[in-house]
C-alpha cells in the first residue's frame, strides 16, 4: 500500500493539482466543472473515449441527484473508475496466484522492446517462487542476443531454470522445450518471452500463432495467459500498442510498467476500457519486489486519496 501510493505519486500528484482547481471556488458540480474535469482526465491519459464515459456517468449522477457539491467530486471519480474498472477485472485468482487445475500455467508474454518485459518476467518469476510456485523461463525473444541474455541474468538472479536456443533460432520451438520440460519436471509455472517487433503487423500475427499452436502439442490448453505488457509512462503510445496486439493475439492481461516517475498513470484506466482487457499487474520500479498484482480500489485510492 504504501509502496503503490510512493509508486503512483507522480500521476496522484498531477491529478489532485489538476482537481484542486477544477473545483476551486466552485460550489457545485456543473457543466463548467465536468468540462474542466474532461481536460482533466484526457491530460492525464485516461484516454478520449474512455473520459467521454466517465463524463456520461458523472453526468447522470449530478442529474439525478440535482444538487452535487463540488467538494464530492472526488468521491463522485472514484467510484465511476472503481466500477468502470472493475468492468474488466480478473475474476477468481488474485495474489501471484492461478488457477490449481492448470499445472503447469503457461503465460506467454507479448510488447515491444524496451517496455519492461524482461523485468516483468522476472519480477513475475520471483513472486511466483516466492509463493511457492516452480518455475521455468523460455527465451523465446530469439530476434536479439540481448534479450535472450537478459532473461538469463534475472533466472540466475532468481534461480529459476531457462530454456534457450542460439539467437535467430525458431522462437516456436524455444517455447516446445520450454513447455516439454516444464512438464517432464512437473513445473507450476512457464513463462515465456516473445519477440515484440511492430514494424511487421502480418509477421507479428503469425509468429505468435505459430508459438501458440506449437505449445498446445505439450498442454493443449496453453497459453493460458497472454500478458500484454505496457510503457505506462508513453502515454498514447501505450494505446497504439495496444490496438496492435489485441489485434495480432488474444491478449487476456495487461502489465503496465514504469508508474512511478510519471503523471500518465491514467493509462491504466483508459487502455483497460478500450480494450477490454484487464489489468493484472503494475510495475512500480526496477526493483525485484516492484511488481503488485492490481488492485482497483487501492489503485483509484492512491490517485484520488
Ligand atoms: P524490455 O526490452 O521490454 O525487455 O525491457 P527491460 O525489461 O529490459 O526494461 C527496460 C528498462 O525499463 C530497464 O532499465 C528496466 O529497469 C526499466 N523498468 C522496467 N520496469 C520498470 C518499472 O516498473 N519502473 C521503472 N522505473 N523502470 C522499469
């Protein structure tokens, strides 16, 4: 908790400013004050569209209600976001946990380089074995020799096995070796790394569908998650990324990394409404322990206070 509100406090910094004069020597929450607050959200990356919805429901409290005080406005956002939140919101496993029935949990992680994927697969590896869990590491971003090294400092660093090949190898058959060892060892948890390159939208689409078919051979229902992972602080970038990947595969969470340091946190809110794809995982520093599986009430909690 404490560490969320540290992590967020540049986006909860920017927000509340930014509230603190929408509602200034106003007394109630009128047309005035919704179009401050629209320039609001939009500046704070919440995104057009997903801010137009806010605005729409906020509208229809006041309304309802006649008669807002400004001082509730606060209140008011919080709990439109909470429940537009938890509109796509994972459902049944929260704490670095998943479901007992899939063993071993495959999770194939998808974006483009520099996001904070490495990171997040070892921040990721390191909470699962913290909790108990065996894991395994598959390089299969086999388009860089950095990659494929830097995933094997954090399996070194959190001691956990990886499977790789030479680079420019086929990343479909990293991830068969990965998943067959995963299941002669009888590991809880693979995660696999991909290459993110957008330039080629086509080639993208298929190389992910050829890893895909390719794991099915060893657990006919993997992956059982494909983790999107986002740039929190690019801002619209992190959207067009978005729109590619949903596009290119059937991305079912999102990481959201490098929140803390920037004012865009309302990335969060707006990629996961238009998208539709819920938000699993925040990265709020480079630290190892700075990985937190989201939560939408202490989130919007840490923004609005
Ligand atoms: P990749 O190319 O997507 O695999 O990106 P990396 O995992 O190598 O990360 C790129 C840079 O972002 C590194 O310097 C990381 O330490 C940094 N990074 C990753 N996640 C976070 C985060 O949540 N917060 C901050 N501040 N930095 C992060």
């Amino acid at each position: 908790k404490e560490k969320l509100d540290q992590g967020l406090s540049k986006t909860k910094e920017s927000v509340l400013t930014k509230l603190t004069r929408v509602v200034a020597g106003k007394s109630k929450v009128d047309e005035d004050v919704l179009d401050e607050l629209e320039e609001l959200l939009i500046s704070s990356d919440v995104g057009v569209d997903t801010t137009i919805k806010i605005i729409e429901r906020i509208e229809k409290r006041v309304a309802r209600d006649k008669f807002i005080n400004a001082n509730e406005l606060d209140k008011l956002l919080k709990d439109e976001i909470t429940g537009l939140l938890a509109e796509n919101s994972v459902n049944g496993h929260g704490d670095f946990d998943f479901p007992a029935d899939k063993q071993p949990y495959v999770i194939m992680v998808v974006g483009v380089n520099g996001v904070g994927k490495t990171t997040t697969i070892g921040k990721l590896a390191n909470k699962f074995k913290s909790a108990g869990k065996s894991v395994i590491l598959g390089a299969g971003d086999t388009f860089r020799a950095a990659a494929i090294e830097q995933l094997e400092i954090w399996a070194q660093r959190v001691n956990v096995p990886i499977i790789k090949q030479k680079m420019g190898s086929d990343p479909a058959s990293v991830a068969f070796d990965t998943l067959s060892s995963a299941r002669s060892m009888g590991t809880d948890v693979v995660i696999i790394d991909t290459a993110g390159r957008l330039h080629n939208k086509v080639n993208l689409m298929n190389e992910l569908s050829k890893i895909k078919n390719v794991m099915k051979k060893v657990v006919p229902d993997a992956p059982h998650e494909i983790l999107l992972v986002l740039d929190g602080s690019t801002g619209q970038n992190a959207f067009e990324q978005a729109k590619q990947f949903t596009m290119a595969t059937e991305v079912n969470a999102l990481a959201i990394t490098k929140l803390d340091g920037t004012a865009k946190g309302g990335v969060v809110i707006g990629v996961s409404d238009q998208f539709k794809v819920p938000v699993k995982y925040i990265g709020i520093g480079e630290g190892i322990e700075d990985l937190q599986v989201f939560n939408r009430e202490a989130f919007v909690h840490s923004l609005f206070g």
